[in-house]
C-alpha cells in the first residue's frame, strides 16, 4: 500500500465518520417519522458553534461539548414539537418543505447570534501529527473515528437492548401496530429528534477542529449526510455507517488522484450509478407497493 | 362534468391574463418591472415544475440544473460562437430535453427519497461543472451574455420584457392546462396514485413518468434562456442546489397539483424575499418562518387551502 493512498484513506475515513454521524441522524428520523428531515445539517452547526461559544465563556471543553450537545437535543425536541408534529397527516413534500423553512429559519438565527465569520473549536488533544508508517494523522482524526465507532456500539445496544430502542424500532416498522401494542408512538417521535440532533451536533463538535465551522457549515455537511444515508440504504443504521465511510473514501480519493475541483462531482456520480443498478442503495430492502 | 372543468379552465387563464394586463397600472418603476419579470420567470418553470410533482407525483431536486443549462446553452453559443439568439435559445432547449430523457430513464424508476437524491446529484454535477469550467462558462464569476435579438429587432426596456414574460406565462399556463386534461394528464394523476393500479389499467406508467420529465425540463430551459438574454449576465448561482430547493418549495407552497397554485407560489416567494430586505440581518429568518408556519398550518398549499375555505363559505 503505497504511503498516498494510505493518507487518502485515513482522510476519507475521517470525513467519512463524520456523514456516517450525520446519515444515522437522517435515518433515525426518518424511521420514526418518514420525514427526511432537512434541517439534519443544522444541527451539525449548532453543535460546532454552540461549542466556540461556550469555550469563548471560559467554559472547560467538556463542559461546552456538553452543554453544546444538549442544547441541539432540545432545538431538536422543539422542532418536533412545534413544527413537524402539527403538521402529523401532510404529505412527504410538504414536509420536506417544513424541515427546508427550519434550516432556513434556524440559519438565519444563527447568523444574527453568531456572525457570519468562521470560528475554530481547539483541537481535542493537540495539534501534533501521529506518524502511521509512511503517512501522517493529526490526533483529531482518532477522535472522529473513535467517538464515531463508540457511538454507533452504543447505538446498537440501544436499539437492541433497551425498551425505548425497542419502541422505535417497532414504531418503524409499523406505526400502528405499534401504537396498538401500548407504545407512546409520540414520545418516540420527540425522542428520534432529540437523539439525531444530538448525534449531529457531535459531528459537528467533532469536525470543526478539522475543517473549522460557521453559521452555513450546515448545508453542505447535511447534503452528503442525506447522500450517505441513501447510497446504505434509507432507514438502515448499518447502511447508514457504510454509506458515509464509502461516501468520505470516495471523495478523498477522487480528491487526491483525479481532481479536487470535482470531488463532489465525483462522489455524486458514483451514488447515482449505485442508485441505477440498487434502486434502495446499498442495504435496501427491494418493497413492493400496495395497491 | 368536463363541461365545467373547461369553464373553470378558461376562467382561471382569463384571469391570469387580466392580472398580468393590468398589473403595468401598478408597476411605477422599472424596479417593480423587475421583479415582476423575475416572477414571471420563475412561474414558467414552476409551471412545468408542477407537471412532475403535482400531477405525476415525482419529485425532483435538480431543475435548478435544467434552468442553468437553459441559460447556459444559450449565453455561450450567442456569446463564444454567435449563435443568433433564437437559434441558440432552440439549440440549448433541445439539448436539455435530450439530455432529460437520456437520464430520466434510468432515474425515473426510482422512487420517493431514493428519486430526489438521484434529482439532486444530477443538479449538483451540473452546477460543479459549471462554476468549474471556467474558460467555457466564466466560473464563478459569471459571463455577459448578448440581448435577445431577431428580425432586425432587439429586445431591450424591462416594459418590452415584461409583456414578452408575460404572454410566454401564459401560454405555458395554457399548455399546462391542456396537457392536464388531456388522456396523458389523466395517466399521470393516475400513476400518481398508484403506480401498479395505473399500469393494471393500461398505462406505461415509465413512459408517461419520461415524458412529463422531458416537458418540465423544456418549461425549465426556455426560462433560463429567457432570463440568461434578460438580465444580460449569468452566474452559477441560478444553478445551484438551493435555486432547485426554490422552485419546489414555489410549486409546493402554492399548492401542488394546483396549475395556478404554481403561479401563485412562485409571485409570492419571488416577492417576499425582495419586501423582506428591509428586515436586513433578519430577513432570513423571518423567511424561513414564514415558509415553516404556512405548510404547517397549510399543508396543502396557498391556492388549494383558500379556495377550498372560499368554496365551503360559498355553499
């Protein structure tokens, strides 16, 4: 393995950790709900900027990631509470549109607390590269990888363990029967938005060392979450994580060895000609409709 | 039954035309004449727009692409290679149909989410490209582009443009409507409903799914054609993703599978923007909220919601 491709790998995984982060958060939601929620990317941000704000208080790092955190779980709650609840019976699109109005409303919001400049977070420990043999790392990325990788074991018990887990799953599978069953289908909803929220706003915190944030790095980071939740399969937690890690190797490759200019190009090309031959990405179940 | 849908057709198209007759009364500048061109732009391809997702109940995230192109097409064979206008605005429109049914086949049988990722990559190659080859298409910063010109005559004034948006408006309108009415119309809302009842029923749902493709991407080029000779300057920012999100949310907010709605939602999300400036740092905000509240208490759109609410009062 030659030392550039190994960089380029790590690269791409560490990005790639990042939209797999953000890609659960798409599907948990749209599990619950079958809403594609548009404002994912949003989260990401309020995580990132929350964060800079909180350590420019004076507040240790850990406490700011905290209370960052835990501040996109509640915009999260109040976004199912107050926009997509209300709306329980609209159609796909019109939902869509209602999450689009959020991110819009929200970025708005966050340009007026926050400025329009780009802010850092400070490196979680350090800023020195590691040398992996022939390549290099900067400590960050182990923290990407390795919060991304506890986040999802913890994902998985709680989805296989854990009652709450267990109701949302069940409420994915069918809402009604769901209900039926004595399962507070909308505690579920409030809950798979406080929890994607959260999820996002970690990438973000995650990211922004790296890659830096401010009030619109939503939008792009949002897109390829949605692109990584659908090149696995919409709705599949594994699909999710394999999608962003694809998504993240792709890009960085066709960074390095084709163009950076067309990286996104790139990576596009690639989801769409999955998408031609597995129409459900990578994990998708083949469904039938009902007439 | 079609008796009245006729009458109600024709009355709506009256309609239009009245407004956009009268509307000079209360253009006092060229300002207004501005914006109300832009509206009118917008509605073309919202028009079309609506064909696809209202009627045919396919959702794309990438006209914003086929608008670019439009506009593109033209600007560089009128400016690198002096297509006269015209010519160029036919060439560019042909070249998005085609490209439109090469890729709509295999994109169209996807569905849902998995359809509107696919719409969407498709629009983001296509704005990369364009702010990326910049010795064709300027970059990102954009290319001039010459005044729409033929017979002798140029196109020049926002009073000549405006009439000029207008009676393409209303046109599409009428093109729209018939299309609606018209066998093929009645397979798309068909196939909206359900695609497998539609085929049981005789319809070559895949096909009809290409050809309203084909027809909103058509509406979508010659709009951006229109506004790439209009404005006389052209940046990728008409390309973008959010251009795209733009018009469905138009189409959407007007009130799908409404001809009108898409008229409506179009005038009112161009305008807003434009009388929320004086809101400055908050104006994106504000927008966003108002986008939210409507779908929320409207789910159905600004036109359909009034007129059934006008209609219940009537009875």
């Amino acid at each position: 393995m030659s030392a550039q491709f190994l960089q380029f790998l790590l690269a791409g995984l560490t990005i790639g950790a990042i939209y797999a982060l953000v890609a659960l958060g798409f599907s948990i939601i749209y599990n619950a709900s079958h809403v594609i929620n548009f404002a994912q990317g949003e989260f990401v941000m309020i995580g990132g900027m929350a964060t800079v704000s909180f350590v420019g208080l004076g507040w240790p790092l850990p406490l700011a990631i905290g209370a960052a955190v835990a501040g996109a779980a509640l915009v999260g709650l109040a976004l199912e509470k107050f926009a997509v609840e209300p709306a329980r019976g609209a159609s796909v699109v019109s939902l869509i549109i209602i999450t689009i109005g959020a991110s819009i409303l929200l970025r708005g919001l966050a340009s007026i607390l926050w400025g329009k400049n780009i802010h850092a977070v400070p490196a979680f420990s350090g800023d020195v590269p590691i040398s992996l043999g022939s390549a290099t790392l900067v400590p960050q990325s182990l923290w990407v990888m390795g919060v991304t990788l506890v986040i999802v074991l913890l994902l998985s018990w709680f989805f296989g363990r854990t009652l709450l887990g267990k109701a949302l799953l069940a409420t994915s599978h069918n809402r009604l029967a769901a209900q039926l069953a004595g399962i507070n289908v909308r505690q579920v909803l409030l809950v798979s938005f406080g929890l994607s929220a959260a999820l996002g706003a970690v990438a973000g915190i995650l990211v922004a060392p790296i890659t830096f944030t401010s009030w619109d790095v939503g939008v792009m980071l949002g897109l390829k979450g949605f692109a990584a939740a659908i090149l696995g399969g919409l709705g599949s937690g594994p699909g999710a994580v394999l999608g962003g890690l694809l998504l993240g190797v792709i890009e960085a490759m066709g960074a390095g060895y084709l163009s950076s200019a067309y990286k996104d190009v790139i990576a596009f090309v690639v989801i769409l000609a999955v998408l031609f031959f597995l129409p459900s990405g990578l994990s998708g179940r083949r469904s039938t409709e009902r007439v | 039954m079609s008796g009245t849908n006729v009458a109600s057709r024709m009355r709506g198209l009256a309609v239009l035309a009245g407004v956009a007759a009268l509307l000079p009364l209360v253009l006092v500048n060229n300002y207004y004449y501005e914006v109300a061109i832009l509206v009118g732009l917008n509605a073309i391809v919202c028009v079309g727009l609506n064909l696809l997702i209202g009627y045919a109940g396919q959702i794309s995230l990438g006209h914003a692409g086929f608008f670019g192109l439009g506009a593109y097409g033209s600007a560089v064979l009128t400016a690198r290679y002096g297509w006269p206008p015209l010519a160029a605005m036919a060439a560019a429109t042909f070249a998005v149909a085609a490209l439109a049914f090469v890729i709509g086949r295999p994109i169209l049988r996807l569905r849902g989410h998995y359809l509107a990722m696919a719409t969407l990559g498709l629009g983001i190659i296509i704005s990369i490209v364009v702010a990326t080859e910049d010795r064709i298409t300027g970059g990102p910063d954009g290319m001039a582009v010459p005044p729409l010109s033929a017979f002798g005559l140029t196109l020049a004034g926002e009073r000549s443009w405006y009439w000029v948006i207008a009676a393409v408006l209303v046109l599409s309108v009428w093109l729209a409507l018939n299309l609606i009415e018209s066998p093929r119309g009645r397979a798309l809302r068909a196939l909206h409903g359900s695609e497998i009842a539609a085929e049981v029923a005789g319809i070559d749902s895949a096909r009809e799914k290409l050809r309203v493709f084909v027809v909103s991407a058509i509406y979508a080029a010659i709009a951006g054609s229109l506004m790439a000779h209009y404005a006389g300057f052209i940046t990728p920012a008409k390309v973008t993703f959010f251009h795209s999100i733009e018009l469905v949310t138009m189409v959407v907010f007007g009130g799908m599978a409404s001809t009108f709605g898409a008229v409506v939602g179009a005038a009112v999300l161009t305008t807003l923007p434009q009388a929320l400036t004086v809101l400055k740092e908050y104006e994106m905000a504000v927008f966003g909220a108002v986008m939210m509240l409507t779908m929320v208490f409207m789910p159905r759109g600004l036109v359909p919601t009034l007129s059934s609410a006008l209609n219940g009062r009537r009875r």
